[in-house]
C-alpha cells in the first residue's frame, strides 16, 4: 500500500471505529477512544496476515510456549514500528486533530507478569514473531494485573490495576473456540482473547492466547426470581475469581487453591486448544508430538502434564504410549535455585481440586519410581526424586522427568542446577539440562524507547538492520575512540536524563540535576537482590558527605524502582527504609546538591522504558548464586550504561563481552559464597568495616522511624542474630567494603566524560548477543526444532 493510501486507511478507519463504538464523530472523541479506535485499525490492518499466519503455522511443526505470565507492557507503539506504519498513522491522526504521543499515553500497561520472567515471555513473543517462528503463546487475560503500588508516608500500599476496565481493545475473543474446564468446585469455559503479536519488518502476526473463565450458565434464574441473588450469583462469581487477578496471595489456604486453580484453569485449555488444532490439522494423536512442542515457562504451567496424558487416555490411548508422547513434547524452563521458590502442591489440595489428574500424577510417580528401580538407584534417591512424597506433589520433578529438555537462564544458572539443584537428574539423564541465556527484544528496549540513540546507531551503520540483527551492533566497536560519536553518545544521554528527570519532576516534584550521575536500581524488591546495600552505601555517604563537605564529590542521583510481594514483610520494610533514607537525604541542605534519592513510584514497564535510557550505572548487586540471569542488566547495557556488580547471573556473561575495564565487579564470587557462608559472622564486617556500624545502626537508634512497628528491629535481627544460615544470608555485610570501593571508583571515574563515554560505548556494541532473538534462535535450534514459516 502507498503511504498515501496507508494514512487514507487510518484516518477512515479510526473514524468509523469511533463511530461504532461511540455514536459520535471523531472530533467528539477523548483521547482515549482514539487510542482504542487506533488499536481497533490496527487488527484490521493485519486481520488478513494474521488469519494466513494462523493457517501456515498449522501446517507445519509448531512450538507452544505456556507461561503463567506476559508481562507485554504497551503495544501500540510497538506495533507501529514493526508494521513501519509509524509515520502514516501520526499523520493520520494530525488530519483528526491529534498528537499520536500523546495518544500512545493514553495506553494502560498490560502488568500481566511480576517482573523478569513475565517479561521474558513477552520479549519471546517479539522475537518469535519477528523471526517468522511458529510460536503461540498461552496465558491468562487477568482483569487485574499486578497491584499498583502508592506510597503511604513511605510504607507501599497495594491497589487494584484496573487496566481492562474500560475494554481492551486490542485483545479479539473467539467465543467458538471455548473450551469447558472440568474442577471439582464445578466446570467453567475457558474463553480464548487473542492478542495479535507483531514482527519487526515482516509480514507474519503471531499470536497470545490468553484464557478467561466463565460460567457455564450466566446465573441461576430459579434462585433469582425467589430473591436469593446472592446464591443466583454464586457460579459466576466462582468462574471469575479464577481470572480476577494476577498472583493471588498464596500465604491462606484459600489463595493455594486459586492459584492451581488458576494454573490448571490455563494449562487444561491451553492443552485442550491445542490437541483440537492438531486434530484438525493432523488427524491422528499419535504423531503429536511430531507436530507440538509445549514449553513450560517454570513449574506454574505443569500441570499440563498429567492434563495432556489424562486427555490422551481418554481418547484410548494407553498410560504407557501417552506418558512416551507427553515427554517428547513437553521442554521445561527453571528460573531459579531459590528453594521457596520451586513449586510444591499439598496432596490433598490437588486431590480435591481435580481428582482425575491426580490419579494421572500418581501413575507417572510409580512408573518414574519403578525405572529408577531398574537401574539401582538407591532408595534414598527414589523418594527424594519422586514427583510424590512428603506429602507434596513436586512440580519441578514432574517437569523434570516427563519432559524432553531441561534449561536454565543463564550460564551459571545452568551450571548450578546441574551440580546442586537437579544434580541427581544430571546424572540419571546426561545431557537433558541445557543452557538459554536469557535476551531482550532490542525493538522495544533500544528502537522505540530510545529513538534517540537509534538514529545515532542508525546513522553510524548506514541502516536500521541492527534492529533485526543485533549482532551488527559490534560495528559500532571502532567508534569507541571517535570523540565526536562519542560526544554524540552523551547529548543523547543528556536527552534521556532529561525526560527522566522531567516524568520525576512531574509526578514525584523532586528536581534533579541532568549532570549527575544517574544511578538506577530496578527490579523486584527482594533480599537478594540487595536493595539494602545499596540503601546502606548512600546512608553511608551521606555521612561522610556531611563530615567532609569541602570534598570533591560527583554529584549523583540513585534512582530505585520495586515492587514487594504484598506478603513479603520484610520486603516491604527495605521500602521504608529507602524512603525514610530519601527524606533525610533530600531535605538537607547541606548534601541535596550533591546527593539525591528518588524512588519510582509504581515502576511498571512504561516507567522502565524511561528509566533504562536515562542510566549512567546500572545497579546488579545480587549475592552471587541467587539471580538466575537478569534481564535488566541487558537493557542498561544496551542503552549505554555500566553495570556494577556482582559475578552472578547474566552478569558473568556481560563480563564475558565487555572484560573487568568496562564495568565495575565487586564482591564475593559464588564458588566464595559456598565457602564464606557456613562459617559467616556479619558481626566481623559490622565491627570492622569503617562506617558500616554507624547505618545498619540506624535500624535501631532512633534515626528513623517506623511507627513503633518494629519493622526495622526485624531487619535488623535479620542482618545480626542468628546462626549463619539465618544471619545476614543474603552477605550485605560481607560485601559491603568491596561494594563501596566499586562505587566510590565508579563516581570517581564519571568525572572523566569521556573515558566513560567510550566505556560506555563498548558496552552497547557488545550487547548485541543479549538479543532475544539470539535466544530464541537457540531454542528453536536446540529444543523446539521448528522452521521458519514466513507468509
Ligand atoms: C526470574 C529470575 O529471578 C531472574 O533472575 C530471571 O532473569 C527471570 O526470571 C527470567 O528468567 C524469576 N521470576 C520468577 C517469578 C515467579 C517464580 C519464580 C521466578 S524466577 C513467580
């Protein structure tokens, strides 16, 4: 289509889109509707690529990736890119009298994820599509997403995110391919709503398929016409508490058996929808795994296991030959080594929640046992291994054994799980774990959230295929010593700390100074990921601040971002704390010019796309072993900034590409950790370790205050009491001398623009290999072996 006819298309069809919805003109429009109207014309623009994608991908070998969570963000913007219709339908809309930004602003994030590993699925859909893979994603269409996090006197509040109240728009039901989900609380239908996954510069849409509950009758009319309307209720409000919100709390009862409700809900119609396409497609069940493969993002879409062997023998397959089919097609992803965090059921809930698959799991658990049996394995192992025991069913084992592939997310990640975790299985079955270091889609991360340093890119490599291939990246290496690129690079720094520095301003009203260093520590709010030492390093330099005023100190700005699991105490302790450290720090006079704190209120992934961009240093402080990969670390480097860290996760790999010069390590290494540990007493750090004393005090000399709560008593107790499995596990202490001797030098080096500017040059051109789609292509070569399918 000319460009000509492309923005005729928009303008008329964002009209008419208006006109149906609302009975008005266009003209009469909110900027919201415009923005519905708009991602109304943009299915219609693809509808017929996306019907053809469907039908070419059925006819072939195709991967289904199942995840509990898609944590997509926006779309539309990045949609447009990937269409290359940006600047038709910006055009389009001036002609209607509006501004396409300010439109894009209308667009509620999708929260349908916590954080990394929803974020993952969504950089995977990107990529799969951008790739012209057949890959399909299953979900849940949540109402709520993940809570949106307000700041009360600095403690964090959790409130609904209502995101789809208004109708979302850009999300197609297809009520004929519903399927009915069988509990024992009383059947629902699962009811598919398809978001259309769009590739950079190809004409392949893939497809997300999230799931909603529903009734099986609306209501019931005998109990209503008698008057009892809360009982003539009671179904429907069964079916949609199944869908009402992302990660229920699981600390009750009650919240366990909604989320393997909520897991087995998608995992059974993922499986159903899938077996029927292949009937139709195929025929015969038994070349299904042939033609499938389902990858279990983490334990949460296991069931699916049981549910498919189950569906299997209902159609007559025998136990045996629908087991063999269930592990050629089923590949596991692990995410983490965090022992709270591997999933277990209690028997009974799965018992009572759906009893026919239960019976499947204790099938696969006396054959799994009976095979171990056979080979002399030691009765010990045969009970820790099993899928039963202990009065649990162990998610991670059920993946682990009726599955194809095992991966982990980074390479150190995978080199622990084959020596700790699952090393049991490593042994039984050699060559199973496999790694995927984690990437992110360079479209959304580096083309539409920083257009600015991509025309530069652009510009330098005399095209945009570096958005498509990554790798080419590299070719900007030789630009490293050219001083006018690299004065380039730091005016278009200058732009994102600006547009950071202005939403900061807006919505938080601190002002910040564009020439310090930005700071940035984004991500969960979790022990282990260490947000107390970095609290604990600016608490600290707030004092010597105040002790040597007259020092030469670069002026910084450390930005936080992080949401703490509604449940997680602890957590959300570390919060106060922050906040209370802000206070202090941004209301003395006496350091506020050289220091500030800002915590991001509710960081979400629109915040991220402006926090990324705008980053000098970015913060990776894990105790080595416990972050599986990271991904945040890959879009910082990707936008120019330099990690501090620790060797831990995709760090390690980030080192592997930019060497010790071009990032600031810190700390003890994990193989350290193993050996520190057992023998650890934070009191030798805390005595020590000069100033460390004086702010981990702070917890409990009255300098802040948390209501008489004794919430920073805990994390005091925390760090301090115990023996060392209990004490301090996360080693903040412990870590704490190298981490202020990483960061004073990382200030310190900052004065030095442009020795920074080509550091962080060289870590842009080597970012490339934490593309998503060089990820993919692994997964597609090593596990799914599909093909490229393109229309
Ligand atoms: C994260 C990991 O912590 C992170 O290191 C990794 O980069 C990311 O996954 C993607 O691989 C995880 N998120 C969750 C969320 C839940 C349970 C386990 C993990 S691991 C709910």
């Amino acid at each position: 289509m000319s460009k000509k006819k492309l923005k005729d298309f928009f303008k008329q069809s964002i009209s008419s889109h208006i006109k149906a919805n609302s009975g008005q003109d266009v003209s009469q429009a909110t900027e919201a509707e415009v923005w519905a109207a708009l991602s109304r014309a943009i299915i219609e623009h693809v509808a017929d690529n996306w019907a053809e994608t469907k039908k070419a991908y059925d006819k072939t070998r195709q991967e289904h990736y199942l995840s509990a969570e898609f944590l997509v963000g926006r779309s539309t913007l990045n949609n447009l890119v990937n269409l290359d219709i940006y600047d038709e339908a910006k055009d389009a809309l001036k002609d209607l009298g509006f501004d396409l930004t300010s439109i894009l602003e209308e667009e509620n994030d999708a929260a349908l994820g916590n954080g990394g590993l929803g974020r993952l699925a969504a950089c995977f859909m990107d990529s799969s599509a951008t790739l012209d893979m057949p890959v399909t994603g299953y979900g849940i269409l949540y109402r709520h997403g993940l809570f949106k996090q307000v700041f009360d006197n600095g403690y964090q509040v959790e409130t609904p995110d209502v995101w789809m109240e208004d109708d979302f728009a850009p999300v197609v039901p297809h009520r004929d391919e519903k399927q009915r989900i069988e509990l024992a609380t009383g059947d629902v239908y699962a009811v598919p709503y398809d978001l259309p996954i769009t590739g950079y510069h190809t004409d392949n849409v893939n497809t997300l398929r999230l799931w909603k509950a529903e009734p099986l009758t609306p209501f019931d009319i005998h109990d209503f016409n008698a008057g009892n309307f809360q009982e003539a209720l009671e179904e429907k409000n069964q079916a949609e508490d199944i869908w009402r919100v992302l990660y229920p709390n699981d600390t009750t009862h009650e919240g366990k058996v909604l989320r393997l409700k909520q897991q087995y809900f998608f995992a059974s119609a993922s499986v159903k929808d899938i077996i029927r396409r292949h009937k139709e497609n195929h025929g015969d069940l038994r070349t299904f795994a042939e033609f499938n493969s389902l990858q279990l993002n983490d334990t949460h879409p296991v069931i699916a296991i049981p549910e498919l062997i189950r569906l299997f023998m209902e159609e007559g397959i025998e136990f045996d030959e629908a087991s063999e089919i269930a592990k050629a097609t089923f590949a596991y992803t692990n995410h983490t080594v965090l022992a709270e965090a591997l999933e277990k059921w209690d028997i009974n809930i799965v018992k009572e929640l759906i009893p026919n698959v239960y019976s499947v799991i204790e099938k696969i658990d006396a054959k799994f046992r009976a095979e171990l049996a056979e080979i002399d394995a030691h009765p010990g192992k045969i009970e820790y291994m099993s899928m039963i025991h202990d009065g649990q069913v162990h998610m991670a084992w059920l993946a682990s054994y009726v599955s194809y592939s095992i991966n982990g997310v980074a390479q150190l990640h995978t080199d622990i799980l084959r020596k700790d975790t699952l090393h049991d299985w490593e042994d039984i079955y050699p060559g199973k774990i496999n790694n995927k270091t984690n990437g992110v889609t360079p479209r959304r991360w580096l083309r539409n959230t920083n257009p600015e340093l991509s025309a530069l890119i652009t510009k330098l490599l005399g095209n945009e295929d570096w958005v498509k291939h990554a790798d080419k990246l590299e070719e900007l290496l030789p630009f490293a010593d050219d001083k006018k690129v690299l004065k380039q690079f730091l005016d278009v720094k200058k732009i994102k700390k600006q547009q950071l520095a202005d939403m900061v301003e807006t919505s938080l009203g601190i002002k910040v100074d564009v020439d310090a260093q930005f700071d940035i520590m984004i991500k969960r709010l979790h022990e282990y990921k260490r947000q107390l030492l970095d609290a604990f390093y600016i608490l600290d330099l707030y004092y010597r601040i105040k002790e040597n005023p007259q020092e030469d100190w670069t002026p910084r700005v450390f930005f936080f971002g992080a949401k703490a699991a509604s449940g997680y105490v602890r957590a959300k302790t570390i919060i106060k704390f922050i906040n209370e450290i802000a206070e202090l720090i941004n209301n003395d006079s006496d350091v506020n010019n050289i220091i500030k704190v800002v915590f991001v209120e509710n960081y979400n992934v629109s915040k991220a796309e402006v926090l990324f961009p705008a980053a000098d240093l970015s913060e990776q402080i894990s105790m080595a072993g416990k972050e599986a990969s990271g991904t945040g670390n890959m879009k910082f480097m990707m936008n120019g900034a330099l990690t501090i860290g620790t060797l831990d996760g995709a760090n390690v790999e980030i080192n592997g590409q930019v060497g010790d010069e071009n990032m600031f390590l810190f700390g003890a290494k994990e193989e350290e950790i193993v050996e520190i540990l057992p023998s650890y007493d934070p009191k030798v750090p805390y005595e020590k370790t000069p100033g460390l004393k004086r702010v981990v005090d702070t917890l409990i000399d009255g300098t802040f205050s948390d209501d008489n709560q004794g919430l920073f008593q805990d994390l005091y107790n925390s760090l301090m009491v115990g023996d060392w499995d209990q004490a301090d596990q996360y080693y903040v202490l412990g870590d704490f001398a190298s981490y202020r001797e990483a960061k004073d030098r990382a200030a310190v080096e900052f004065n030095d623009k442009e020795t920074w500017a080509r550091k962080a040059w060289i870590n842009i051109s080597k970012s490339g290999v934490f593309s998503s789609d060089r990820t993919i292509r692994e997964y597609v070569e090593d596990i799914w072996k599909i093909e490229e399918t393109k229309i």
